[in-house]
C-alpha cells in the first residue's frame, strides 16, 4: 500500500535531506513544492519574471498556482509506493487543498511529521547551507562538507547557495511560518495525525529518529 507523509518544520530543519534519505530507502517519489518552484523559475521566464522576486524576499506563493505546480508534478510521476510532501502545506488552506488532491488519487495522509529545531540553530544551518544545482543534493560548510571545496560529491557541479538564503529573507521566512504554517502543525495536530522529531542532531542521529518512527507509522498502516 502507498505510503503518504508530510514533513513540516521551520525551515533549515532538514525536510529535504531527511527527504532524500528516506525516498532511497523506501522507493517514495519526494515532492518538494520548493524545489519545484525553484526548477519553474529556471525554465519559464514569464514565471520567473511574476514570482522570482517574492520567492527570493521568502514570501509564499498563492495557494492556488502552488496546488497547480504540485499536481502537475504528482500527475507525472510514479507515485506507486507513495510520496512525500516537503514544504507543502505551507497554509490551512493548502491542508485543505491536499484532502481533495489526496480523494482524487485515492490515497490517504498516513501521518505529517513536524521536525523541531531552536530557531537560532536554523538560522545557522541556512546560513551556511550549499545547494547542488544540478542534482539538489544539500551540503553544510559545518557539518556536510562536500570532499572538494564547493564541488557536488555526487556529479561534480558547483555549488551555489540559495538566493532566498540571505539574512533578511530569512527572517521573513520565519516570520511566513509563524504565521502561515505553524496554525498547519495545530490542524493535523488535532487529527491525531502529527508526529514529532527532535532534529537538533546529527544528520545520521536524526535519520535514525525518523526511520524508527515511519516504521511505526508503517505498522499502523497495516493493521
Ligand atoms: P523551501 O525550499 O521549502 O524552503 O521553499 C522555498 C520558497 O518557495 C519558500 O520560501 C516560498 O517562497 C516558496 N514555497 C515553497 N513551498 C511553498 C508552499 N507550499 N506554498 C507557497 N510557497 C511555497
């Protein structure tokens, strides 16, 4: 059966990387709205001329044209042992979109895992965070150094910083997700769907958190 999860937390809590990890070991497709957002600004200029501003200030994109962007990506791919949403969703209005995406595919949210983390230890990560450009893989100057200075290990591109990593868009990502998103962690809350993980760790510290705790999600799944 598919596995459904959304990973929320603030941001420079390691959604993607913890993301990335698990879809290698589970076969899960991974949809970063992100990460999608980021590759429509690269490839469509009229795109790139509307939202590349507001994304690069850490604002949200509307709810709707982000469903759109999602669906499109999910209709393409191979969902059959299910996904998981990093970023998404980001409003109440954006949990509510994905009931109806979840109905129309027949699938059901198995559980939404919130990653919690010090605000200050965010903002450091960020601010020392190295991007891939080619294969997104995600980099630490203090804790995942790449073997040669700011070349990707895996396929060998520079690597690049994010442009909505800067000091200001920062905090108003922070000030989008007190606003915006935490009222999101509430909502599954009440469901009874939202699991929490400490992920103030190291990378293989925190895996380990995460990958117990999908195996009990996993077991409750099928009983
Ligand atoms: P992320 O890679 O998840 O940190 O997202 C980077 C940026 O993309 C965010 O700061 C927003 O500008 C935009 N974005 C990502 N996911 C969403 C979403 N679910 N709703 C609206 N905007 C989003």
């Amino acid at each position: 059966m598919a596995l459904v999860l959304v990973f929320m937390g603030p941001p420079g809590a390691g959604k993607s990387t913890m993301a990335k990890k698990l879809v290698s070991d589970y076969g899960l497709a991974h949809f970063s709205t992100g990460d999608i957002i980021r590759e429509k600004i690269a490839s469509d200029p009229e795109f790139k001329a509307e939202f590349e501003a507001l994304i690069k200030a850490g604002k949200l994109l509307d709810d709707e044209r982000t469903k759109q962007l999602l669906l499109e990506k999910i209709k393409a791919s191979d969902i059959s042992n299910g996904f998981i949403l990093d970023g998404y969703p980001r409003t109440v209005n954006q949990a509510k979109d994905l009931e109806e995406i979840l109905k129309e595919l027949g699938l059901e949210l198995n559980g939404v895992i919130y990653f919690s983390l010090p605000e200050d230890v965010a903002v450091e990560r960020l601010t020392q965070r190295l991007q891939c450009p080619k294969c997104g893989k995600i980099y630490n100057l203090a804790s995942v150094r790449p073997k040669v200075d700011n070349i990707c290990d895996d396929c060998g591109a520079k690597l690049v910083a994010r442009s909505d990593d800067e000091t200001e868009s920062i905090r108003t990502r922070f000030r989008e997700y007190e606003a915006k998103t935490k009222p999101v962690v509430e909502y599954y809350r009440e469901q009874g769907l939202l699991y929490e993980i400490d992920v103030n760790d190291t990378v293989e510290a925190n895996y380990k958190k995460l990958k117990d705790l999908v195996e009990k999600i996993k077991s409750k799944e099928i009983t």
